[in-house]
C-alpha cells in the first residue's frame, strides 16, 4: 500500500463510525428505495416527505431537548391534537381573529408544560407516568372538543398558514432548516445549552456545580409543549379540517427518531440534527412500506419493532448505567 | 382474622376502601331502580373479572420494581387468535392453549429483553404494546374488522357459563386472585418478589435469582393477560378489534390505588382487586349519569396525574425520612 493510502487508512480507523451510523443508514435507506422503486425518487415525493417532516421537525426538538435531560414527555402527540382542534375551536366557533386564537392556544400550551415540569420537578414523579396522565387526558379532552365541533373543514386563513410559501417552497421547510440549525450549534457551543448534557449526565453533581436543575427542566417542559402546540397548529391547518386519531402514536415515533439519532433514555446524548436523520429515517421506512404495498396495519408492528431494537442498541451501548 | 383486620385499617388504602364502600352505598340507594338489579351485578363481575386477571400480573410485576403496558394489547390479540382458530374449526381446549401461548410469548420477549437485555421496561412495552396492537388489526383484516363470531358452545362455556349463580370466569378470578394472594405472602419464592423490589442489586447480592424471576414474573403477567383475553371474548362470544385498548393504564390506576408504588417493594393482591372495584364502580358511575366514554378519559387521565404524583410524593419523604437524598 503507498504511504497516502495508509494515512488515509489510519484516519478512517480514528473516525469514530457509530457517531455517523444514523447518516450512513439513512442514506443507505433512501439510496436502496430510489434504486428499487421509481415512484419513489420523484420531486413530488420527496417533497411530500420533507414537507411532512417541516410539521414535525418541532416535535422532536422538544423531545431531544427532553431526552439530554434524561427526561421524556409523552403527552405531547395528545397536545399536537389538542392544539390543533382548540384553536380551530376559538376560530371557527368564538369567531376570535386567527392571531390572537394561535397566542391562546400556545399559552395553554404552555401551561400544559408548566403543569408537567411542575410535578416532575416538586414532586420528583417518574416523568414517564406523569406525561401518560396528561397524555390521555387530552386525548379526551381532544375527543370531546371534536365531538363537539363534529367534523368541520376549518376557515380559510387558518388553513392557509400551512400553505404559505415563500419562492414556491413551503416556510415550514425553511423554518426546519434554520431552527434545528441553529438550534444544533447552540447545543454545541453555548454555555447554558449545554447544562442540559450535564444535567443528564449526572444531574447531582450538576447541582453541586450550581446548575439550576429544577429550572432548566421545567423550562424546557414548557418549551417542548408549545413547540408541540405549534406543530398541531401547523398540522391541522394542513389537513384543514378535524381528524380523529390525529397525532395518535405520535409520541412514540417521536422517541424512536431521537433514539435512531443517538438520544438515550439515560440522558447526556442526543443532537437534534441526528434525531431529524432519525425522523427522517422512520419517515422513508413507513414511505417504503407503502412503496412496497405493504398493508397500512403493518405500520405499528414495524415502529414498534424499530423501537425495540433501537432501544435495545441504545442500552446495549449504555449499559453499564443502570440495571432494571 | 383480627390480624387481618387490624392490618387492613393501618395501611393507606384505608381510604380507597371507604370511598369504594360509599360509593357503592350512594349507588345503591340513589340509584336502586337501575343500580342494584341483577343485570348490573352480573355486567360488574363480567367487567371486573377480566380487569382483575390482568391486574394480578401488574401487581407482581409492580412489586418487583417494574410494569409492563403491553398487557392491553396481548390481551386483545389473544383474544382475536383464538377466535381465529376456533373459526377455523379447532376444537375448544387447543384454541384456549394457543391464545395463552400467544400471551407467555410476548411475556417472554418482554422479560427477556428487560432481564437478560438489561432494557427499559417502559420503552420495551410500549413496543410489544404497538406490535401487539398491529398485530390484533392484521389478523382482523377485512371482514373480519367487524369480528370474528365464535359458535363453539364448549368454548362460550368458559365466560358466558355460571356456576352456583356466578359467572365462570368470576370464579376463574377469585382463584388466580387467591393462589396469587397466598403465594405472595406466605411463600418464600414470593416473598423474595418484595426483596427485589425494594432493593435490586442488594437482592442480587444475597443470592435471589434475579434475572430469571424477572422472565418469569412478565411471562406470568403476559400469560394472564391472554387468560384475560379469553375469557372476555368468550363472554362476549365474538372478537373485538378494540378489546384491551388503553386497558394497561386503567390496570397501572388500580394497583396503584390500591397501594403499589411505580418505585417497587410495595403493594399487595387484594389490594389491586379492590382498584379494579373501584374503577368499575367509577365507570358504573359515569354509565348511570350518562357521562360519554371521551370524559372518562379526562377523568382517568387526572386520577392517573393525581396518583402518580401522591406515590412520588410519598416515596421522596421516605427517602428522605432514611436520609438516601
């Protein structure tokens, strides 16, 4: 071998590849399906999963955010719904300008997040059982509030926000990019960003060091519920009027994305351009499924199948943490 | 019996106890005409019986520190391939062994990975729970969404049959509920359920074969949740696509209430019967004011919030009482 090749030999023995894994499998993934299947690499499609991605993109920084902490929301599917039906409710049953219903809305929002982070935080509750709680409470609430509107196509102006575009593109896909962007660099960079990998490496001794633990938490529990809100918004909007089942499952996709894209239940890892990979992953697996006219039943048995085994990766690699 | 009773007053579901009990009397007397008929007792047993089943594996898996929310959807799809075989002419009995079968499997993927694999319970379940799910809806494809009618008499036997004016299956109950009793209480195996609960590695010091009583204790729960399943859908006579739906939280609410904790090492049988009770009675409730199925939610949403919370709150001033923060 010449002495260039086996530098390069050696630099690629020090790249650390499971740090990559999610790219490479991604692109793995999506080179397979555009080789196999000739519907699949079209404009249209692709387009139609970058932009599903643009609505959900929010979700997940909330959940990654949550999962470097250690922590986890499950309840934020049950608030996508929530909040897409109730503003649709101040809009089109109150009459209140589209501006103000969406200001409302995500106040609740946040007060859903302040009432999560609050019993996490005082009373130390498994934030796991906690979220189920106001998971199913506003799964109910969502189906009274339907049940109540029965099924209406919402006014014009809100579905439009969905729709709006700058140069023919979609704003949500420019939003995506420049949020988990900068997001991304924060997390990397700035001092107060990365308190949260501290505290989810080792939340005492992160304490000890002065670190306002309780605060940071039930901050970014606030902040992963009005994202989440945001992202019914945006989702009901697009669909334009009151769906049953919307956001059902969604937070499980949710985890299972940040988990592909090297989150941890155990807390410390996690970036939120991986978890979007991750997303993105799961999103061109359910697409291919399709592609490959797979019945749609098999959905749940394919995300929980990747779910287990990404979880099971992920405590194989972390395992010398904690022990069930 | 003075023990007993002297016992049952100094724990703290002391208060579940008193608000079943009032419960029942308001019940009674406000709403004799339409609570206390015969009808109403005989839909409690056949509600509460399957509840129970279900809830005696949670709360052995509670007291040895973790939980399993797959036990809705393994019930559903034990429920929905034994009326499969069975519409395929397989006589009763094999069909009952290959509905519990399905539910020691997913028991057995469960606590394998959680023992052996060292995996989160909770994210471990939540998977079976999706896949058991999924499962459940490509078994009952097409036609078949509607239900799968069961016609075998000696299979209907089991939930719709009554002996001494009780429901099968209400027996069925009362001797899982008090094998389980007696086991966890008086025997050395179960007591050894606590001990991990309590204190995990400690357990695995002294010797206590923790892994494989961890295996055992989720294919138990897995098992009983098809036992579950079963039966409901023989009492019914027909298979549900939605049997089990959201049944795991509704079973956690129970053993909590009735004195588990999510921390472990705490929690006894009768205890988690007496939440399936109280549950029922709540949903006898709801039915009788007339309150529709998306308020119950809310309803069980807050209990769940509410519970969950109280058990944190109590398990952080014993600790803090042993001085472990």
């Amino acid at each position: 071998m010449t002495e260039a090749g086996s530098k390069i030999g050696k630099g690629l023995r020090n790249v650390n590849f499971g740090q990559y894994s999610i790219y490479i499998v991604t692109v793995i993934a999506f080179l397979f399906l555009s080789l196999t299947r000739e519907n699949f690499f079209r404009y249209t499609n692709v387009y139609s999963l970058v932009f599903g991605l643009s609505m959900e993109f929010l979700l997940i920084i909330g959940i990654t955010l949550l999962l470097i902490m250690g922590e986890v929301d499950l309840s934020i599917g049950s608030v996508y719904a929530f909040a897409g039906v109730f503003t649709g409710l101040l809009v089109y049953e109150l009459e209140i300008p589209l501006i103000v219903s969406i200001v409302i809305c995500l106040t609740v929002t946040g007060a859903i997040g302040f009432v999560n982070g609050f019993l996490v935080v005082r009373f130390r509750a498994n934030s796991l059982m906690i979220t189920i709680g106001t998971m199913i409470f506003f799964r109910g609430l969502t189906d009274v509030l339907i049940n109540f509107l029965k099924g209406i196509t919402y006014p014009y102006e809100y579905r439009a926000i969905a729709n709006f575009k700058i140069l023919n593109v979609n704003f949500t896909i420019f939003l995506m990019f420049i949020v988990i962007i900068a997001l991304e660099y924060l997390l990397i960079n700035h001092s107060s960003f990365k308190k949260l990998y501290y505290i989810g490496e080792n939340t005492l001794s992160a304490k000890l060091y002065g670190i306002r633990v309780d605060r940071i938490k039930h901050t970014i529990f606030i902040v992963t519920s009005m994202t989440a809100g945001m992202a019914g918004i945006l989702g009901a909007s697009r669909s334009g009027q009151t769906v049953w089942n919307t956001g059902q499952g969604l937070e499980f996709k949710m985890i299972t994305a940040a988990i592909l894209g090297g989150a941890s239940l155990f807390g410390g890892k996690g970036s939120v351009v991986k978890s979007l990979f991750g997303l993105f992953l799961l999103t061109i697996i359910l697409n291919g499924l399709i592609m490959y006219s797979v019945d749609p039943v098999w959905t749940d048995v394919v995300v929980g199948t990747v779910l287990i085994l990404a979880i099971v990766f992920d405590t194989r690699i972390n395992r010398e943490k904690l022990v069930y | 019996m003075k023990q007993i009773l002297l016992r049952i007053l100094k724990t703290k579901e002391i208060v579940v106890i008193v608000i079943t009990i009032i419960m029942f009397l308001i019940l009674s007397i406000g709403a004799s005409s339409t609570f206390l008929t015969i009808i109403t007792f005989e839909s409690l047993q056949a509600s509460i019986a399957p509840n129970a089943i279900v809830a005696v594996g949670m709360i052995i898996l509670l007291i040895s520190g973790v939980f399993d929310l797959s036990v809705g959807s393994v019930m559903g799809l034990s429920g929905a391939i034994t009326a499969l075989v069975l519409s395929h002419g397989l006589p009763a009995i094999p069909a009952v062994f290959v509905g519990l079968g399905v539910g020691l499997g997913f028991g057995f993927i469960n606590g394998f990975l959680v023992a052996f694999g060292g995996v989160n319970p909770l994210i471990v379940t939540i998977g079976t729970l999706y896949i058991g799910r999924g499962l459940v809806n490509a078994v009952m494809r097409g036609e078949l969404r509607y239900g799968i009618p069961i016609k075998n008499q000696s299979f209907l036997v089991l939930g719709q049959g009554m002996t001494l004016g009780i429901y099968n299956m209400f027996w069925i109950m009362l001797v899982v509920l008090i094998l389980a009793q007696f086991i966890t209480l008086k025997t050395s195996r179960g007591r050894r359920l606590y001990f991990i609960g309590s204190n995990y590695e400690a357990a695995r010091l002294v010797g206590i074969k923790v892994k494989r009583t961890r295996l055992l204790t989720f294919m138990l729960s897995g098992f009983l949740a098809a036992m579950a399943g079963v039966l409901a859908t023989s009492r019914f006579g027909i298979s549900s696509l939605y049997l089990g739906v959201n049944l795991e939280l509704k079973i956690i609410i129970s053993c909590l209430l009735g004195g588990a904790s999510i921390a472990g090492g705490q929690g006894w049988v009768a205890g988690s019967f007496l939440g399936v009770i109280f549950l029922a009675l709540i949903v006898s409730v709801f039915n009788i004011l007339e309150i529709s199925p998306y308020w119950q939610n809310i309803i069980v949403g807050i209990i769940l919030v509410f519970i969950v919370s109280l058990d944190a709150y109590l398990v952080t001033k014993r600790k803090k009482a042993l001085g472990e923060i």
